[in-house]
C-alpha cells in the first residue's frame, strides 16, 4: 500500500519519528488504525448500551461481566 501525503502531514510523521516514539512511518499509521478500531468499537458498546433496557442499578458483578465481555473483544 502506497499512502501519498501533503508535505505539512509527512512533516508531522517525520517529527514523531526523530521524536523517537515510533521507528517508522509504518509504525505510525499501525498505530492509528489500532486506535481508530478501538474508538470504533467503544462507540459500538456504548451504541449498545444506549439501546438496551434499564435492568436497575449496576452491581459488582454487573460491571466484572462486562469487563470481561470487553476484554474478550465484544
């Protein structure tokens, strides 16, 4: 894959390259694509929450589920 930039945002990468937090301009867009999949996906939990019917107050128990139903990728 071929990724054409203007020089103001090929300037950026390459100061967060010299800046030492990523090794290469691939590294860097690896990166935003992970986060952009996560945002996406939180919005899609959230969006589901917001659609589901209010069960009452959440307990311990409640919130260990659905940390694990987030950390298992759903």
């Amino acid at each position: 894959m071929n990724i054409s930039l203007p020089q103001s945002l090929k300037a950026f990468v390459d100061r967060r390259i010299e800046e030492g937090d990523y090794g290469t301009s691939s590294e860097y867009l690896r990166e935003l694509i992970r986060k952009d999949q996560a945002r996406l996906q939180l919005r899609a939990l959230v969006a589901e929450g917001l659609e589901s019917p209010s069960v009452g107050r959440p307990t311990q128990a409640y919130w260990a589920s659905k940390k694990r139903r987030v950390a298992r990728g759903r």
